[in-house]
C-alpha cells in the first residue's frame, strides 16, 4: 500500500489521509463497543502496478481476474489479513 501511495498515486491523497492504524479501530471502539471486520484485496492491487506495462486490457483483466481468484482462500489466514488493502468494518454501537 505504501509503494502506491508513494510513488503510483502521491497526488491522490490529501495530507490529511493515512493508512489505518490499530489505534484508529481501538478509538472505533470505544464509540461502538463492538466493531467486526472483514478484508479485501490481498493480490488483485498487484495488477496495477504492471497496468503501466501492459497495453492490451484484456491482458490486464484476465491478470486482475486471476490474482483475485487466487487471493480468495488466502482471506482465511489470519496473518495475511493485515496485508489486505481494503478493510470493512461493520459498527454497532450497544447502548
């Protein structure tokens, strides 16, 4: 993540954003109380960096497509969760 915010889309982000942070979701908790979490987008990122390389799209798809084929059973390992690009979090705030 940090390869692409540096170097592939420095421009996209404003100096306010940064990546999240375990104290961010402790902060989430405190507001909600109970907070689960589900990642996405392990490998599939990875195609992006050789979009720049690749000039047929079709190319381009079927690489994305099989990176995510392939990165969907690594979902279950817990270890590699922290490697996901996108996190989902659904909050429910107990009263």
């Amino acid at each position: 993540m940090e390869l692409n915010r540096k170097y592939f889309a420095p421009k996209e982000r404003t100096k306010y954003e940064h990546p999240l942070y375990m104290s961010d979701v402790m902060k989430g908790m405190k507001v909600f109380g109970n907070i689960t979490h589900s990642e996405f987008f392990l490998l599939s990122p990875v195609a992006r960096v050789f979009q720049k390389f690749i000039r047929n799209p079709n190319i381009f798809i079927i690489l994305y497509k099989f990176l995510n084929f392939i990165e969907k059973p690594l979902y279950k390992i817990n270890f590699l969760k922290q490697y996901c690009w996108q996190t989902v979090f659904k909050c429910v705030r107990l009263n």
